[in-house]
C-alpha cells in the first residue's frame, strides 16, 4: 500500500524545501521507494528531489492543469511507490489570488486526499506558535493537518513550551522539532535556488540531511498519518504512435527547466527524445526532424554557448530548413540575435530572432498564463496554461514577426500578445505545461496527438 502526505508551511522561507529534502533522503534511507511530487509551476525543487531519490519529480497544479490530468500523473507516478511527497509552494493557501483556492498546495492536498504536514518556523515563538497552527487547521475543513514539523527550534524547552500549546489547544500533534543547523542551507540565485547541476553540496550531503531528519522527526508517526493512496487505475493501452520522429532536446546547466511530464507528452506522441549538452560544447545532433529548448540559465553560461559553433550553426541549419523548433525563455534567449548577461557583455546568439535578450537586474516579470494560439494552421484556437518567470527583456521585436499567442492571466487580464513565430521556429518567454493541452506540442512536432484534440479544462468545466 503506497502512502502520501503533502509538505506545506504557513509562508515561505520558512524551511519547507530543505525539510521535504531531508524526508526524502531520511525515508529513502529506511529502503523505502519515495516518489516526489511539487505543487505549482517550479523546475529547481523537482530536480533536487531527483537527486535525492532517483525518480523523476512531477509538477502538479490545479491552475495549470485539469483535476484529471493532476490525478492521472500523480496515480501513475505512484503506481510502483512506498511513499508519495509532495512538497508545496509558498504558503499553503497561497495560489492565483485572494480569492481562489486554485494553484495553492492546499487545493492540490484536498484533491488527492492527501493530508498535511505543516513546518512552522518557531524562531522568536513560544505559545504564539499554536495560534498559527490554529488558523491554518481551521481555515479550510477540506484540508486535513496531520501534524507538525517545528523548524529552527532553539533548545529542548523552547520545543516544551511548543508541544504544550499545542497540546493544551487541541491542535494537531508535533512530529518533530528541527534544530538550527548550519551548512544543510542550498544556495540561491535570481530565480530561487541553484539548479543540482552546479551546486556541488559536498560529500556526505544527503546522508547529513537524512540524519538530521531522522534524528528530530518521528517518521513512524508520520507514516501513520500518512494518506494510504487508491490502488492506481490500470493504464490502457497506448495508442500507436508513429516512430522515427526525433527531437533533440538541449539539456544541462544551461537549459534545465523542463517539466518532466512535457517530455513524456512528447515521448507518448512518438517522439524519440534525443538529449544533448551545448554547454559542455555539444553540438545539435544530427538528423533529427525538431528541437526543444528549454529554459534555464544561459546567461550564466552565455560566453560558452557562443563559442559553440555547431550547437549556433545547427540551430540556423534547422531553422533555415523548416524543422520545427520550439523554445521558453532561456531557450527563446538563444534564439536571439544576441545575449547581453549580467555584467552587460554582449555574446552572440544564434539570431533567429531580430533582436536582444538583457539581464535587467531587480526587474522580473512572474504570473500564471493562459495562452491561445491565432495564425497557426492546425492550433488555431487551442489554449494552453503555464507561467512566466523571468528577469531579462528583449529589445523590441519587428513587427514582422508574429505574435501568435494571445495572451491572459490568471485573472483573465488580457496581456502583450507573445508566442513568436518565424517559419517553423516558435519559441516566447512562456513556460507551457503540456499536459494541459497536449495537442499543441505534439501537433507543432509532426507527433500524434494523444489528446485527440480533446483537453480538459483546467477549471474542471
């Protein structure tokens, strides 16, 4: 029987991504198959519970993606598993705006039936910590908190006075009380924490976090509270899709935001995903029928990547030939004529696009979005979700160049039209989830579409 529980805290900062780390590695330590999940729109946390485990980390959101989709991805995910994690974003009930539940780590636990354990930065708190526990129990009845995890507790009496309120309150009990610990901090940058790819966390790493886990933590309590998850309802049988489409997808430290289940969309629809590394100097492999540049950070690694002359001639070459490309943000970057990095040098790029991507230092640009497509044959009036996250701009574009996303918030807002297209290149800063309109991707690489061109809407309707 697989179990699963959900990783939340009242706001962020308090914690939440190194504790679920360290129950990653302490319950991975027990022999324990754990299979990650990570609630909302993020690339850097699924990639260190990657690390940790082994197993691909999946993205689940309930703005992005329909109630069935979520379910689906996460019942398969967990078909083989012991325990199932899913780690939360911000504060728990934190998600498209004030009003709505959608997108926030509580609607996506009250979906799966899973329950929470809630970390509660207790520095500078004594009885006053039971009071936001209190409000976070009773805000919504659909969501279950099954405990508690204190972090940055000072002393054994300071955890004394922690329980007892608790305790006097009727409240949820306490599974644990995570001293200060130094050095088990990730590193951070502008768009959250160092990828896996360039942090070297040093031996020994993952066994100090799966010790100071299990060392504080009662993790037989905390499987006893755990959610036993429904059998998963046995796949059908995949449709046949055509063979011999191979997409060369740019993957390394420089392009690294990608969501897992993107890369199964397009491996179900018959894509032969054909992995490469232009940071470490290779270049775009050859033969293949498209290309899918991700995200990531290519500022960091633009004088690399301009040197790269097979990688920058290889995407001309596709380009200049009519084979599909697609690329977001990082990968739109270098689409650019040009990338002006953090310190203002300009490094060539491989110029499809009539223009120059700048690092603006303090300025980003982050929301949902909702995307449908207008001047494409054969998408038109598709809609797909995902989100923008982002700190460098372009010069302005010609308008020569389509724009052929028309695009909305989470509000509905009508915003700049996006989705730039030249031939067979379409590339934007917007980071598109697949499963929430597979047909899109898939019918932009020449693959089947496993959607049938039928895509439930995220809103459920």
């Amino acid at each position: 029987m697989t179990r699963g529980f959900a990783v939340a805290a009242p706001h962020s900062g308090a914690g939440k991504t190194t504790v679920t780390l360290g129950l990653l590695a302490a319950l991975q330590a027990r022999g324990l198959a754990v299979q990650p999940f990570k609630a909302g729109p993020d690339y850097i946390d699924p990639a260190h519970h990657r690390r940790i485990t082994g197993r691909p980390s999946h993205n689940l959101d309930t703005w992005m993606l329909a109630p069935s989709v979520n379910r689906e991805i996460f019942s398969r995910a967990t078909a083989d598993a012991d325990v199932a994690v899913v780690e939360g974003v911000m504060g728990l009930f934190d998600g498209v705006d004030g009003r709505r539940p959608h997108g926030s780590t509580a609607h996506l636990a009250a979906l799966l039936g899973l329950p929470v354990i809630l970390v509660v930065d207790a520095r500078s708190m004594a009885r006053s910590a039971a009071a936001v526990v209190h409000g976070f129990t009773a805000f919504d009845p659909a969501v279950t908190v099954a405990g508690v995890v204190w972090n940055r507790v000072g002393s054994p009496s300071h955890r004394r006075i922690l329980d007892e309120a608790l305790d006097a309150a009727g409240l949820p009990p306490a599974l644990g009380a995570l001293p200060r610990e130094s050095g088990l901090a990730l590193g951070e940058r502008h768009l959250g924490l160092v990828t896996p790819e360039e942090d070297d966390l040093g031996p020994g790493f993952v066994d100090r976090l799966a010790r100071w886990v299990a060392d504080h933590v009662d993790l037989d309590a905390l499987l006893e509270r755990a959610a036993e998850l429904p059998a998963p309802t046995p796949a059908g049988a995949p449709a046949g899709a055509r063979a011999g489409r191979r997409v060369a997808v740019a993957r390394d430290a420089a392009f690294c935001f990608y969501y897992e289940e993107n890369l199964r969309v397009l491996a179900s629809a018959g894509a032969d995903l054909v992995y490469f590394r232009p940071a470490d100097g290779d270049g775009v492999p050859s033969g293949v029928d498209g290309l899918y540049l991700g995200g990531g950070y290519p500022e960091l690694h633009a004088a690399r990547l301009s040197a790269n002359r097979p990688f920058l001639d290889g995407i001309r070459d596709l380009h200049e030939r009519g084979t599909p490309i697609y690329a977001e943000c990082g990968g739109f970057m270098t689409l650019c004529r040009g990338l002006a990095g953090p310190d203002g040098r300009f490094h060539e790029m491989a110029g499809v696009f009539p223009t120059t991507a700048r690092m603006n230092a303090g300025r980003f640009r982050l929301g949902y979005r909702e995307v449908e497509v207008a001047g494409v044959a054969g998408l038109d009036g598709l809609r797909a979700r995902g989100h923008e996250f982002h700190y460098s701009l372009t010069d302005p574009l010609p308008d020569r160049v389509a724009r052929v996303y028309r695009v909305r918030s989470a509000r509905g807002e009508a915003l700049a039209d996006e989705g730039y297209r030249i031939g067979r290149t379409l590339a934007g800063y917007i980071h598109l989830h697949f499963a929430s309109c597979p047909a899109l991707p898939c019918r932009w690489f020449g693959l089947d579409d496993p959607s049938g061109g039928q895509v439930p809407s995220p809103d459920g309707r």
